[in-house]
C-alpha cells in the first residue's frame, strides 16, 4: 500500500476535529479524495497506531469503527501541524526513493520536531 502523507496529514486533522467516540465516516468528503483513497490512507494510519477503533456494538456496526486519534496519532499530528516541518520531512523522505511509512514518517518529525520548538 502507498502512503499519500498530505492526505494522511489531512485525515489525522480531520479525525482531531470529529467528535470523540463517535465513527468516523469515510464516505465525507474531504477535499479532492476519493472514498477508496480515503479508506486506504486511514487503513495506513490504524496500522501505524495513530488512530483509535471501537469493537463491535450491539447495533450491528462492524467492528473497528474507527473513532480518533491514539496518543501517538495526537503527538504525530503536533508535529506534522508545522507546516516548514512537514515540508523538510516529506521532501527529504519522498527525494529517498524508498517506498515511505507512517513509521518513517513520525520518527523524523519526533527527530527534528524537538529541535523546531
């Protein structure tokens, strides 16, 4: 799977915005993405452990409704949230030619973030 980090970026944003506990729907639009892009990208960061998911409810929803950020999800959004950092990560990261992870990601921005501050 690729990551789109700006699309992840503006996911995690999202998610820090949406009400606490309640799911989140892929389905809402969210600038020029698509719903399976959308999906993609938010499979990405529940396997990096940015997000947060709910088990199955009574209701019939499916479990692992994803409903927020996890800790690590709200630190690597901290971080991603200056934008001349983000910038210096994604470049130089994108400019590797290596395939690139949220792992990789968020272990740059925990490096050069506590020098940004």
């Amino acid at each position: 799977m690729s990551v789109d980090l700006d699309l992840c970026r503006e996911l995690l944003r999202a998610l820090d915005a949406h009400p606490d506990e309640q799911p989140f729907d892929p389905a809402s639009p969210l600038g020029d993405s698509s719903e399976p892009a959308r999906r993609e990208q938010l499979a990405a960061l529940l396997a990096a452990g940015l997000v947060r998911t709910v088990a199955a409810a009574d209701d019939g929803e499916p479990a692992g409704r994803i409903v927020g950020l996890s800790h690590s999800g709200r630190e690597f959004l901290r971080l991603a949230r200056n934008d001349t950092l983000w910038r210096r990560v994604h470049n130089e990261l994108a400019s590797g030619g290596a395939p690139v992870t949220l792992e990789m990601v968020r272990a740059r921005l925990l490096e050069w973030g506590q020098f940004s501050f």
